[in-house]
C-alpha cells in the first residue's frame, strides 16, 4: 500500500524502526522482507508452516476459535503449493504483496 502511493520501501522500515512498529521480529527478519528476498533462510517457511498446523490441532482441539490463526495457516499452505518451502518464513509476505500489485 505504501509503495502504492510513493512511499520506498526503505523509507517505509525507517519509520516503522523509529516507531511503535519497532519489533524483534523487524530486526531479525526485516531485511528479507524490505529486500523481497527470501533466500537467506533464518527460519524456514516449511518450519513455520508445520508449527502453525500443530497450533491449529492444538486449538481445535480445545475448540479454541482461531479466526486470524487460520487465515495464516491458510497463507502458509499456499506458499507450501507455489514451492516455498525451502525460503525463509518471510516469504509468505510476497503472496499478499503480489495480491495488492495486481
């Protein structure tokens, strides 16, 4: 959305690392995500997307409702099928970009 209106994504991490955006999470995976490349595996995508399964029995089991949960799991799956399983987690981030570039 912000490449959508001018806005680089360079300058899009430097707000969002001087801000409440700030995260761990921007720290470790960050770069793959504002580079848009997901070859430097720092958790795998397959690893992420079997751990999301295990979370998604756990809590249907417990019949714990999951609505934001499932849609990610679901983003996962999807990556699995387009063969990015061997790519960093991050890596889910270029189906939804994709979407909102068409």
């Amino acid at each position: 959305v912000a490449e959508g209106q001018g806005v680089e994504a360079s300058t899009l991490f430097s707000v969002l690392e001087a801000s409440s955006g700030h995260s761990r999470a921007m720290e470790v995976f960050g770069e793959n995500l504002k580079d848009e490349s997901f070859d430097n595996v720092l958790f795998s995508l397959a690893h992420m997307a079997k751990d999301l399964e295990l979370y998604m029995k756990l809590s249907n089991q417990s019949t714990t409702p999951q609505p934001v949960s499932s849609i990610v799991s679901q983003l996962y799956r999807l990556a699995l099928q387009q063969k990015k399983a061997s790519l960093d987690s991050t890596a889910v981030y270029s189906l939804i970009a994709n979407e909102v570039r068409r």
